[in-house]
C-alpha cells in the first residue's frame, strides 16, 4: 500500500487549525503552509484542496518541511491526509473467519469493474447500442431505448427479443464483451479466492472461477504416497454450480453462479422474465438455495450497489446478519448514513470504503488488506497454541 492510495485530497480548515493550536505554529507560517499545499487558500469554505501536483506523502513532506522545521508539527499536519480506518477488517467479521463460522462472500458486477469489465447498466447500454450498429433497431428508437429505458433488465429483454442467446451473434457479443483483453496486475477476484468461504456470484464472466482455479493450483498438493507434489493428474481446478442450487453440501473450491455462466448462455439470468422465473417462481431452486444460504450463512456482498437489494429483499428479511462493502466519500458521510438505515432494515451491516484514494481500485486495497489482517491473525493463534502446548508439555 503506498502513499498515494492512503492520501485524501481535502480536509477540513478546521482540522488544520487544530494542529496549528495544539503545536503553537506561528502565524506567519500557518499562512506559508496554507499558500504551499491548498490550490484554495483564500476562498472562505469548511475544507481545504489539495493542489494536484502534491500526489503522495513523499511530495506532502517535502513541501511542509520547506517551512516548518519541528518534525513533530510536519508528523501531525501529515497524518490529517492519512486515512487508514477503511482498510481495517471489521473485528466481527475477523472472528467469523477466525472461528470458522459459515460465511460467505456474494460477488457483482463492481468486482468485474476493477478488472475493465462492465457493470450491469453498461452492458445493458451497450448490448442496445449493438443493435443500432447492427441494424435490427434505428436511430429513431435507439435514441428512445437509451434515453427512457433506465431498468437495465428491461434493456437486455429487448436485446434478448431481437437477438436471442441461442443466436450466434448474441453468443460473440456476450463473450467478446465479457472477456478481459489485459490481464491486470491487480487482480481482485485473486484476492477472493483466498478466502475460505462459499463462494457466490450473480456474475456470468469466467474471472472468479479462473482465479480459484489458480489459487487452488497454488496450493502443495499431496501425492498417493503422502508426500507433497503434484502430477498432471492431481492439478485441481475449481467447479462451478449453475442450476438445480441446493443447500445440502457447499464446498469451498466451488464457483456458485447465481444468474448463470457464460459458456452456458442459454440459461443464464438477463432478462425481466428471467429474474421473476428464478426470484419468484424458484426456477432451478435460486430462491430456496438463497433462502437457506442467508438463514444459515453470514453473507458479505461485495461489488453491488443499492440498486440491486430490492429484488433481494424478500429473501433477505429476517434472516441472520449479512454485510455489505459500499464506496463512497470522505464528504458524504451523511449520505452513508442514510444508506446504513436502509441495510439495518436489511440486517446488513454497511462497511464503507473511501474513493478519495484512487478511485473504485480502492476495493482492492480494502481486500488484500482484510486477507492479510486475517492471515496474520491465524498465524498468531497458531503459534500462541503451539506455545501453550509446548509449555504443558514441559
């Protein structure tokens, strides 16, 4: 985690003046230090704004230290652009994984965004902007789609209307739209995998199942013999689940596909009438399986905005507590508060994460931070257990 994901772009004049009081900063250089680091220091407003040249912590220092020379005062003005808060794993959530307890991790489209794939509403745009290229809709009516129909569902029923999924154009445009054309160098879904939870999406890309795959692969393997190795044989690959869903056995090293997988087109969940068939009706038993998965499990959503909670709501009420990572801003504090209310109805705990630093791959940060604090919190116990063996013995 380096400096400049950890930066926030603006503080409160406030909490300046503060550190100014507390650390008796002459008055002659709380004007220098305003001037050197805010492109906004005269204009009369609650918050300061960075200047955009100062883009980590190496360059905030610099500046500081230009003017003040007291490392105490510079420590104290810089830790005002530190927040670190979001990327601590919640203590409750720790000791479900700690504990063993069952858990799992539901996994949108806000996930697939890190790696360049689309969100929902995105790939509703641009499967109805195909059929205007394509000619099987004009300008007249592509123009009216866009504009008037806002229901991402409803975009994809027309598409599917015209161009259905057994058609082999449909089939190129989902792959060609739902496939990485760079493999990141961050990738989120690596950081998934490592989690030992029921695994669940309502995504029809390839990407989490390639990462568990890869995770498991990763992992030392034991031959016939009892010895660790592996032979052609014995590489593992993750599974996938994408109909029939029940409850009885979940197992850890399988992808639960929720609305489908793309390689099976046909029977994945797009359309308005496919979401009733399967949140209604119960077709391939979706709505049992996640009724018994939110009652016997705590689920953490992770890559799905409030947009997508209302056709979960009727299964989700009056079951066992759930959470939920949101993004948003320093700045909006009060709106994440208005979003809590609406998930404590839910029995979901919010857990909120900042976009001041670096945008939506901030999510990522907050995962490889969780996956460590976790790791680690396991390897203390298991050595303070070792220890207390050790000393009984003795």
């Amino acid at each position: 985690m380096n400096g400049k994901n950890l930066m926030r772009k603006a503080i409160f004049r406030n909490e300046l003046n503060y550190i100014f009081e507390t650390n008796k900063v002459k008055l002659s250089d709380r004007q220098k230090v305003v001037a050197a680091l805010f492109e906004n220091p005269l204009i009369i407003s609650k918050q300061y704004l960075l200047k955009d040249e100062i883009s980590n912590l190496d360059e905030l220092d610099k500046k500081i230290k230009e003017i003040v020379k007291e490392e105490k005062t510079v420590g104290s003005i810089k830790t005002l652009f530190i927040v670190q808060e979001d990327l601590e794993c919640p203590e409750e959530i720790k000791k479900l994984f700690l504990e063993n307890k069952k858990i799992g991790i539901l996994v949108g489209a806000g996930v697939s965004k890190l790696i360049k794939l689309p969100l929902w509403k995105e790939l509703a745009d641009t499967a109805i902007k195909y059929l205007y290229e394509e000619n099987l809709i004009n300008y007249f009516e592509y123009q009216r789609i866009m504009n008037e129909v806002t229901d991402p569902k409803q975009k994809l029923t027309i598409f599917d209307s015209l161009l259905p999924r057994k058609n082999n154009k449909s089939k190129q445009f989902f792959n060609d739209i739902l496939s990485i054309k760079d493999p990141p160098t961050e990738n989120p879904y690596e950081i998934l995998a490592k989690f030992n939870a029921i695994k669940l999406t309502t995504n029809i890309d390839k990407e989490f199942y390639n990462a568990l795959t890869k995770h498991l692969q990763q992992l030392p393997s034991v031959s016939s013999e009892g010895t660790e190795g592996s032979t052609p044989q014995q590489i593992k690959k993750a599974k996938i689940q994408v109909k029939n869903f029940t409850s009885k056995y979940f197992d850890s090293e399988t992808i639960y596909h929720l609305h489908g997988f793309i390689d099976e087109l046909e029977d994945t969940i797009l359309t308005t009438k496919d979401y009733v068939e399967a949140y209604y009706n119960n077709k391939n038993g979706l709505k049992t399986f996640l009724n018994d998965v939110f009652r016997e499990y705590s689920v953490i959503f992770i890559g799905y905005g409030l947009e997508e909670f209302p056709i979960l709501e009727h299964i989700i009420r009056g079951s066992r507590q759930h959470y939920v990572l949101i993004d948003g801003y320093l700045n909006e504090l009060s709106l994440l508060r208005l979003k809590r209310k609406y998930f404590e109805i839910l029995n979901i705990s919010p857990i909120h994460y900042y976009l001041d630093f670096n945008g939506y791959h901030r999510l990522y940060t907050v995962l490889n931070s969780w996956i460590q604090q976790i790791e680690e919190a396991r390897n203390k116990e298991y050595y303070q257990s070792i220890k207390l063996i050790d000393e009984g013995v003795v």
